[in-house]
C-alpha cells in the first residue's frame, strides 16, 4: 500500500516538477552556460586530455621533437578552444535571451495597440452613426484592429517557442517557465579596432590551429634539411611549408576584415541606441503636451491614448536598439576573441 501511494505521489508531482518557474538575468544566463553547458563542458574536457597528454610526453625521456611539438601544439589549441568555445555560447545564449525578452516587450506593446484599435474602431462607429463618417472609414479601422490582433496573437504564440529554446541552451527541464529580468544597458565600446586585431593568431582556434600548422611545416624543414635526408623530402616539406604560410596569410586576411566588419557594426548600433532614446524622449514631450491639451479641453482622450501607444512604441524602439548593440558586440567578440560584453568569465 505504502508503495502504491508512493507512486501516486510522484505522479502527481512529476507536472509540477516540470513545470517549476526559473529566474534569469542575461549575466545569470550566460554564467550558466558557460559553467554548465555541453559544448563548454567537452571543450574543458578536450582541454585537460590535451594537457595529460603533454605532461606525459614531456615526462617521457624517449619523446622526439615532433611528438613533443605536436603534444604542445595540442595543448595550445585545446586551451584557445576553449576560450572561443565560450565566446561562442555566450553569444549565443544572448541572442536566445534577447529574442525571448523581446516577444515579452511585443505582447506588451500589442497589447496597448490593439486597445488603441479597438477605442479607435468604437469612435469610427459612432462617427457613422452620426453621419460624419463613412462605412469605409469603419472598415479600415476594422481593418486594422484585425491585423493588430493577429500580430499579437502572433507574438503571444512566439513567446513559449523563444523560452524553451532558451532553456534547452541552458540544460533546464522541459516545461520550466522563464521569467527574464530586462536585459542591463549594454556596456560601451571602449577597446579599439587595432587592439582587437592585435593577437588574433594566438586567439582565435583556426589560427592558432593555422599558425601551429606553419611552425610544424618549418620543423619539418629544419629536420629535413642535412645531408642523410633525402633532397625530395627537403623539397617536400618546403612546398608543405609554402602552401601553410599562404594559408596562415589567407586565413588571416579573412580574420581582420570579420573583426572590422564586426565593430562597425557595433558602432552603428551604438549610434543606433542614441537615436532611438532621442525619439523616445520627443515621444514622451508629445506625450506630456496631449494630457496638458486634454486638462485644458483642448484635445481628446484618444488622442493622449494615440501618443501613449507611440511613446510605448519608442521605449521599445530603445528596447530593440540595445539588444541589437548587445548582438553587435556578442558577434565581435566571438569574431574577435576577446569579450566585450563583460558577461564571459
């Protein structure tokens, strides 16, 4: 009996379980993928058989060069992958978080346009009644409260998708409910272009892995290069050698134009971010004038609820310009190898 009402028990507490409701911030959320996750996880893992592997080498007296050299390079690019596996993750749970936050901030703002619609529909009906109106005029006011409507219907649907994407990153349980905390201002760009280009062939894994490719074709030129050797083998190893300089180069050119590429983007968003709280600024001013028209019988009350859905509408746009300039910068240091985000530890 005893077990049988331990089953039911468990039954009925497994949907709950399930359903259990998590509290995040976007510092909280990338902490926990970094310290967690499974990419990050194999990645330390890759790392430490890496180093085994080369304290073994090094304790070994029979160890010839090659295989000492090969022992170091793996522990180097074991060591610089797990450095950008984590820019990685991080960038990646940003995007899931802000994607997430931002269908919350959507509803919100759908929400108020559609009561807006709705008012604006009201008022269009009685405009026709009065005979001041056209059945046209009410249409398109239908019209457009019906498409509001399924914008938000819309985003209310995305909401649950963009969370459990987001909790799968993060190892959570099926069905956990999210709650995320508005993501912080993003922090400013302070380091330069230069500075970020500056080291990236001992950052960034391809060319680590690439660089590590040309001091091992060198070695083999080194050693090549005698008269016991065979001269095939010398020139083997020096056309080996040729073609992983041109790609150290290639691989190289390709990595400077990303992290330019990615840091103009940044600044843009940064500009980005300025505008878009200048509008909001002009918006809450419009906002601040209609309910002073309306104290003063000037103006309606749907014209103060028409410039508290545009300031809504401007918060947002503010809302949107920093998670973009978030994106910007989770890109540049995933491009770059270096954190700019301030959220990677």
């Amino acid at each position: 009996m005893n077990r049988v009402l331990l089953a039911l028990t468990l039954t009925l507490a497994s949907p709950l379980a399930a359903a259990q409701t998590v509290g995040l911030t976007l510092e909280g959320a990338v902490t926990r993928a970094l310290s967690g996750g499974p990419d990050v996880t194999t990645a330390r893992a890759n790392l430490q058989k890496a180093q085994a592997t080369l304290r073994a080498t090094q304790a070994d007296p029979s160890s010839i060069i090659t295989t000492l050299t090969q022992a170091q390079q793996g522990a180097a690019a074991a060591e610089a992958t797990l450095a950008g596996t984590k820019l990685n993750v991080a960038q990646n749970v940003i995007n899931q978080y802000l994607a997430a936050s931002e269908a919350a901030g959507r509803i919100t703002l759908n929400e108020a346009q559609v009561a807006l619609d709705e008012r604006t529909l009201q008022i269009a009906r009685a405009r026709l009644a009065a005979r001041v109106a056209t059945q046209l005029d009410v249409n398109r006011a239908q019209t457009t409260l019906n498409q509001d409507r399924q914008e938000l219907a819309d985003a209310r649907a995305s909401l649950p998708v963009l969370e459990a994407q987001l909790a799968r990153t993060l190892g959570l349980n099926t069905g956990t409910d999210l709650r995320l905390a508005a993501p912080p201002a993003p922090p400013k760009l302070s380091v330069t272009l230069a500075g970020l280009q500056s080291g990236l062939d001992k950052r960034l894994p391809t060319l680590v892995q690439a660089a590590q490719g040309t001091e091992f074709a060198a070695l083999q030129v080194r050693i090549a290069d005698n008269d016991y050797t065979p001269a095939r083998t010398l020139q083997d190893a020096q056309v080996a050698l040729a073609n992983a300089r041109r790609d150290l180069e290639s691989a190289g050119r390709a990595a400077n134009t990303q992290v330019r590429d990615a840091y103009r983007t940044a600044q843009d968003a940064a500009q980005r971010v300025d505008i878009a709280r200048q509008t909001l600024a002009n918006a809450q001013t419009t906002l601040s004038q209609a309910q002073a028209r309306l104290r003063a019988g000037t103006a309606a009350a749907i014209d103060v609820q028409q410039a508290q859905v545009q300031a809504r509408q401007a918060g947002f746009g503010v809302t949107q310009a920093q998670n973009n300039l978030w994106r910007a910068l989770a890109a540049l240091s995933a491009a770059s190898g270096t954190d700019v985000t301030g959220l990677v530890r």
